[in-house]
C-alpha cells in the first residue's frame, strides 16, 4: 500500500468486515493485519486508532481489539454557530490587536502529544519514567501526605520554606536573594505567563530570542503582545541587534534563556551577559531570564555561570525555575524571582489567575529537594543525559552525519539540525511520522519566518538508547537514505 492512503484504506477494510461480525468479536493481532494486508505496524495501530476514534472498537489492554457494542443514541446537539460571532464581534482598538490575543498552542501541542507506544518519540519535552525519580517522588509524596496542614490553604506567595530554597538554588549560598523576593508558580509556564501579563500592556511589543521556545510566542501572542525576534547565534543572543531592537520598539521586556537555549543549546557568552543586562538597564526593561535548563547539566560539562538573576543587583532580571523538566511532569512546580515593585505586581497577577499552587504539591516538592534523594538523582540524571546526547550524536553520525550540529550542547534535552536545502521540515515531519518516528519541526521556533528549515531531536522521551538508535534509523529511512557532510 502507499504510505499516504495505506491507513484510510486499511480502516476501510476492517470497517466493512466488522460490518458482519457481532459486538465482542475480536480483531486479528497486529502481527497478523501487518502481514495480511502488507502494511507497516505504525498503519495498522492507526487504523485501529481511526476506528476507535469511530467507536466501532475498544482496545483491552493484554487481550486485544475487540468490536464495540452499538452505541447509545446521541444526544441531540445544539446550534453553536453563534460562538464565531461572539468570539469575534469585538473591534480591535487598534491595527496591533487585530488577532493579537488569538491563542495558537500548535507549537507547545507538539511535544505534549504523546505519539503511539509504536512510535519513537523524538519530540517529546518531558523526561520518560526511566528518568524520574519515582521512588524519590513516592517518598516525598507519603511525607507530605502525612505533614500536618498539607491540605490547608497555603501564603500566596507559596510555603515560606520552599521559597528560602528557591532564593538560594538561583541567588547561591549566601546570595542577595531572600525568600522575599520569590513567589511559588505551577511550573514555567505558568511563571512565565505571569511574567509576561504583569510586565507589560496589551499591544506592547516582546523582544524575544529567534528562533525561541514556542510556549513564549503563544504566552506574548495569548496576551495580546508583539513577539519581535532578535537573532541567536552560537553564543546567545546577538546583543549588538538587541540595542538596536530595544531603540526601533521601545519594548520594556525581553524574554531569553541564557543557559541551553531551547532550541538552539546556545549558552550567552561572559561578554554577552553583562551587555544584555547593560542595554536593558539603558532601555528601562525587563530582562526575563527563563532558566528552564539549569538541573539539566551534563556530567561533562563545565560548570554553568551563574544564573543573570544572581548579578543583578538592580532588580532588572525577572528570573524563572522549574522543578518540573528534572523530575517529572506532573511535579508542576517553579519560582518567580523579582525585586522591588514589580514582585508585587507578579504576586497580584498570579493571585488572579490561580489563587495559589496547590499546598499538598508546594510540600512534596519541599520534601524531595530538601532529601538526599535530589542530589543523588540529579547525579544519575546527567550521567543520562550525557549518555543519551552521546548515542544520539553517533547515531547521527553513521546514519545522517550531514545533519549533525556544528556545536552539540553539554546541556538540555535537545539537538537542533539544519535540514539541506531544497527539504521541507513539514514533508519530513510527516514522512518521519509514517516511518515510525516523531520528530518536531522547526518552523513553530521563529517568530516571523524562518531563514531555513530545521528539526529538533529530543533524547528524553524514550525508554533508552536503543531507542535512540532505532529512531535515527527510521528518520534515515524517511530522508531517502541519509545526507551527507
């Protein structure tokens, strides 16, 4: 069968044979589909999805597929053709709000997608359970549970210990940073939609990094702010085209990651971050250091600098933390560091959108940061992570070496590759799709459009390093055998 119509027509097939079977019969095995009809495992499991998706089947765990029981007459739906009107009527004040507080989440779906079991995840943003701390986390959840008051409601600003750790995890021992000046978030992006609400007006223009993380062009844009890029090389953010951004736009805010940049892994070189604090501070703006990477070190990296938050003396760095990247995903959990009047203005903000964090969540995180159980985990958590950039960096090498990056990052999760010319990233994707692996393109990283076309590699998302390899293979297979240096 053809890749492009092979699932379509594989559902069709199995459509109409259950057309003469009872409710509770059961399908033939994958095994048996694939080798009957000639198609790949990745088009049967989608043909079966399709038709799950139909309610014509239900799939049971351990037993198989089976054809599903007729289903209930629905309910008759109402007219929701109004909602276009409504969601719309209002006029924009201005040309800059027209379609500026749209929220297009397509960038930050992408990695929340999790694909079929068959499929190698190569998108994936968030560590797989062989990287979590599981028994840590199992731990630290039945103390919390038996802490008197878990279940009360906690200060705004979160559990006073909780926020003395964060001031001493970003400022250092000993540092200026006090528990004063941090309020508790439901992870990064809550912090940072936070920042980006309270920092600025609707309609006002963002700086931020490009290419950049797609959660903080859809947090800008959701808010009805401007995203204005300003180019990334291998050494951070180009500050001599920051001046020159801050002066055409006036912006009060720039949003950038100086440690492992997500996409690029740049880190912002010595001279560079004094200069981004120097040409904000000249701009009377905002610097908001979202330093999404720092647990995510390898272990043979060279100690990262500081974060920007810890030589700020000014209160110009807005700095954000997370728990959630070197733990798990669902330990949502993350600071927000800032100074003088605008502390206060991030505490209102936040107190609007979610009252508080969750206190049984605020004394779990409490309770694995402060166990030895965090250092010995965040030990085996580089070595993984070295590992994994390892066997993906050689896998690249024997299968696709004109791929492979100039300056493959000792931090994150990530590597970021230039496609060759004349390749679209969206003909890739998908063909990497039907190959059995996903893979995220790079389009969704750009603010405006992208000078050339790029993929993004996640090595967190598998189980381990066969995996790896395997998905590499797979997206050699979709690129017609491999590039060339």
């Amino acid at each position: 069968m053809n890749d492009g119509s092979s699932v379509d027509r594989l559902a069709a097939i199995l459509r109409r044979e259950l057309e003469h079977r009872p409710p509770g019969h059961k399908l033939p095995s994958s095994r048996e589909l694939t080798d009957r009809h000639q198609v790949s495992p990745v088009t049967v499991s989608r043909a079966v999805a399709v038709l799950a998706d139909e309610g014509l089947v239900v799939a049971r765990p351990g037993a198989g597929v089976f054809r599903a029981a007729a289903p209930p007459a629905a309910a008759a739906t109402g007219d929701l053709s109004w909602q276009e009107v409504a969601l719309s009527a209002d006029p924009p004040r201005t040309a800059l709000d027209v379609g500026a507080r749209a929220a297009d989440a397509s960038g930050i779906l992408t990695t929340l997608s999790a694909p079929p079991p068959e499929v190698v995840d190569l998108s994936g943003g968030y560590p797989h359970a062989a990287l979590q701390p599981e028994r840590a986390l199992a731990a630290a959840l039945a103390r919390a549970g038996r802490r008197p008051g878990t279940w009360s409601r906690p200060p705004v600003e979160g559990l006073p210990e909780l926020r003395e750790w964060f001031a001493r995890d970003v400022g250092g021992p000993g540092g200026a940073l006090t528990a004063g000046d941090v309020l508790i978030t439901a992870g990064g992006q809550s912090a940072l939609t936070t920042a980006l609400r309270a920092l600025t007006a609707p309609g006002s223009p963002v700086l931020v990094e490009s290419p950049t993380y797609p959660g903080t062009l859809a947090v800008a844009r959701a808010a009805g702010l401007r995203p204005v890029p300003v180019p990334v090389d291998a050494d951070g953010i180009r500050t001599d085209l920051l001046t020159e951004a801050f002066t055409a736009t006036r912006a009060r805010l720039l949003v950038c990651q100086p440690l492992f940049q997500n996409p690029t892994g740049a880190v912002l070189s010595p001279a560079r971050r004094q200069e981004v604090l120097a040409v904000a501070r000249r701009a009377g703006a905002f610097v908001v250091e979202d330093d999404f990477a720092r647990r995510l070190v390898h272990a043979d990296a060279p100690a990262p600098p500081r974060p920007l938050a810890a030589d700020d003396p000014d209160g110009v760095v807005v700095h954000i933390r997370s728990l959630t990247k070197a733990s798990a995903p669902s330990l949502r959990v993350g600071a927000l560091t800032a100074r003088g009047p605008a502390l206060e203005r991030l505490r209102a903000v936040h107190a609007v959108d979610s009252l508080f964090v969750p206190r049984p969540l605020q004394e779990t995180a409490l309770e694995l940061v402060c166990s030895p159980a965090w250092s010995r985990h965040l030990r085996t958590l580089a070595a993984a992570l070295r590992d994994r950039r390892t066997t993906l960096l050689a896998a690249l090498a024997s299968a696709l070496p004109g791929l492979l990056p100039p300056r493959p990052p000792h931090g994150g999760y990530h590597l970021w590759l230039r496609l060759p010319g004349g390749l679209d990233e969206r003909d890739v994707t998908a063909a990497a799709l039907r190959r059995g692996v996903a893979v995220t393109p790079g389009a969704p990283y750009f603010p405006a459009g992208p000078a050339a076309a790029h993929l993004r590699l996640s090595y967190v998302g598998t189980p381990g390093a066969a995996q790896l390899e395997e998905g590499v293979q797979r997206l050699a297979q979709a690129l017609g055998g491999g590039t060339t240096a």
